[in-house]
C-alpha cells in the first residue's frame, strides 16, 4: 500500500468540511432528522474552519517561498524531482484552501488569504529564513505538515466523539 498525498490532502479538506457541517449537529439525540439552524455550522465549527485555512494559507506560502528559493539556487543544488514535489505540494495545498474558503463562503464568511500568525512564527519564520540547503526545507515543511495532519486529525475524532 502507497501513501497517496493527494488523497490525503483531499480527504483533510473533507474532514474540515465534515467538522464544519457534521459538528452542528452536536447535543442532539441520534434519532433526530433535523439538524440545528437548517443544517448550517455553528460559530465554532467555522471558527475552526477559518483556523484550518489560516494554516492551509501558511503552506501554499511556505512552499512558494520553498521553491522560489530552489530555483533561484539559494538552497544550492536541488535535484528536479525536488523542485517538482515543491510545486506539487503547494498546488494540493492550495486546492484544499479553496475548498476550505468555498465553505467559508457558503456560509456568508470572508475567505481567509491571510495565514495563522502564530504557526507561521513557531513553525515556519525560524528554519526558512535560515534555509540555506534543501534539507533544512524539508524539515520546515515537515514540521508544518505535521501541524496540519494533527489539527484534522483532532478535528475529526473530536467529530466522531460527538
């Protein structure tokens, strides 16, 4: 079995988008047909939404600034296939952040383009701007990636719990 990255990175925008839509239902007995409020998600299912698309926006720039450094050659000698996992990633990331915006404006919500503050400060701004070689990349984004997997991961069993 082959880890599809792609279809994890879809199935996380699902699990937002189930977080959203799935999590307003909350407090009601299984029997119910109706959720709350027509089926629409509460105040703070969408502010995990925005969060969720805060860090989405975080890497489709950290993997811009990633690959923008490789081909300019301030990461020294990156092999091609490197490049192109760069590009890759910050398009799959950018697809899932369209789909997360696409619920955030569903719901008569400003799209988020700005990212989390926070995470960029703790995750990202320490090892990209001392990134002089691609390993020191891959260790940033690795670390963001992880950030990203835990907060639907988190989501979605906090889901199943309800």
């Amino acid at each position: 079995m082959t880890f599809d990255r792609r279809r994890f990175l879809a199935g996380a925008g699902l699990v937002a988008a189930a977080t959203a839509v799935g999590a307003c239902t909350e407090g009601n007995d299984a029997e119910s047909a109706d959720p709350p409020d027509g089926g629409r998600p509460s105040e703070t299912d969408l502010d995990f939404v925005e969060f969720a698309a805060g860090l989405e926006v975080l890497a489709v720039e950290s993997y811009r600034s990633s690959l923008d450094a490789a081909v300019n050659g301030k990461l020294g000698q990156v092999p091609a296939a490197l490049s192109e996992f760069l590009q890759v990633a910050h398009d799959q990331h950018n697809q899932v952040l369209e789909t997360i915006n696409g619920i955030l404006d569903a719901e008569d919500h400003e799209p988020v383009t700005s990212p989390n503050t926070a995470a960029r400060q703790a995750l990202v701004e320490p090892g990209l701007a001392e990134a002089t070689e691609f390993l020191s990349v891959v260790r940033v984004v690795r670390n963001l990636e992880s950030a990203l997997a835990a907060t639907y991961l988190r989501a979605a069993q906090s889901d199943l719990q309800a």
